[in-house]
C-alpha cells in the first residue's frame, strides 16, 4: 500500500461548527505533516509529527488542533474556523530518517489528493 | 535570504514540443531536491529527486532534471509534451537540519493540442 488516504474528500463549515480532517497511511512511514495550500499557491507547512509527536507547529492558530493517535493516522480538528481558512488541506507522510536525534537522508513526502474546506 | 524560486508563473507549450521548467535555490549548501506535479484538485506526486551523486536524474513520465551546482539550479525537462502534462509544478528542497520541505511557488503548464 503506498497511498495516503485523506477523508473527507471535501467539507463544507460554519464559523461555530467543529469538525475534523482524517489521514491514513500504512506504508510505515513515522513522520506525518499537515499542509495548508491555498488556490494558486504552493503547500505550506502546518504541523509535523514524527514518531507520533509534534516536532514542529508552523505558529497555526490554535482553532487549529492536530492529533496523532497512532503511526498510522493523523487528524486535523477544526474549530471556530475564518472565512480566510477555506483552503485545501493536504496531508503527507515519509520515512522519517531522523537517527538517535539527528536528520540524516532526505524527507520524501507522499501526499494524499487533499480535503478541501470551505468555511462559511 | 534562503528561498527556492521558479521564474515562470505560467508557460504554454504545443503537444510534443520540449519543456523546460526552471528552478533556482539559495541555500548555503546543497539541499535535496525534488520536482512535484499537482493536478488540479489533487495532492502533489513526486516526480523526481536529487540527493547526490549523477546531477542527470531521471524520474516518471518521461521527466528528467539536471542539478547544476554552480547555477544553484534544478530545472527540470521533458523532451516531448503530452496533453496530460498540464498541470501545476513545484520545484522543493529538503534543508537537512529541519523536519521541512520547502517549496518553490509553482509553474503552471498549459499544453496546446
């Protein structure tokens, strides 16, 4: 299996709802990263968790909340969403080459076809 | 500043005729590097990378791109376009002391049939 599978494929929300985007891999990769892409812009980096813990958070709002559950699965809670957030949110996942604290070899990231969000 | 640059938002190209896109990066050394296309409404695929070695990489769909260290440059080419090439192209560079990937602004690519 060499996909990462994102759901739902497109969500639709108001400002006071709650909700969450869902990521799956099985493809034993151990680091897994949220990026938020806008139209006609590249992907930028949101959070990044390797070996199941946060590793980096891009200074998102907090109404942002990643979870990590298990190595397989990341999801996103949404929660008092801006207009200004609709986008689409892609997540992706690689090995993570990280050894005894050290980056070695190079982030190769699978992404999956995104969830798109539109806050109302 | 450290930054990954693509100098052309847009270009159009006829049905087999060649591509070039063009990538240029400013790090202090020299980092992975990686091409990804998008379709639209898709996530992003890999078509290529860069770690070291032969600076002629080859990729899928017939892509290849040549690492120029002393243009601080990773274009990417194709020696035939197909209507499915259209799509947006980012250029990418992994900074080995980060958890990051970060990504040019793109080339979008309108093939004419």
């Amino acid at each position: 299996d060499t996909e990462v599978t994102q759901t739902p494929k497109h969500l639709v929300m108001g400002m006071t709802n709650k909700k969450s985007l869902k990521c799956e891999q099985h493809m034993g990769h151990r680091a897994m990263y949220w990026y938020k892409q806008k139209a006609k812009k590249p992907p930028e980096l949101m959070f990044v968790y390797s070996y199941e813990k946060l590793s980096i958070n891009e200074s998102v709002p907090s109404r942002f909340s990643p979870e990590c559950p298990n190595s397989s699965l990341l999801n996103l809670h949404l929660h008092a969403l801006q207009p200004e957030d609709s986008a689409l949110y892609l997540c992706a996942s690689s090995q993570d080459v990280r050894i005894q604290g050290e980056h070695s070899g190079a982030n190769v990231l699978t992404f999956g076809a995104g969830s798109r969000l539109t806050v109302l | 500043a450290q930054s990954v640059t693509q100098p052309d938002i847009h270009i159009t190209v006829s049905e087999g005729a060649s591509l070039e896109l063009r990538c240029n990066y400013s790090y202090g050394a020299t980092p992975y590097l990686f091409w990804y296309v998008q379709s639209p409404g898709q996530g992003l695929q890999l078509l290529l990378k860069y770690f070291s070695g032969d600076t002629l990489v080859q990729g899928i769909k017939g892509f290849e791109a040549e690492f120029k260290r002393s243009q601080s440059s990773f274009n990417l080419r194709k020696p035939s376009v197909h209507w499915s090439d259209a799509a947006e192209y980012f250029c990418a560079v992994d900074k080995t002391s980060y958890d990051k990937v970060i990504f040019g602004p793109g080339t979008s690519l309108s093939v004419i049939p």
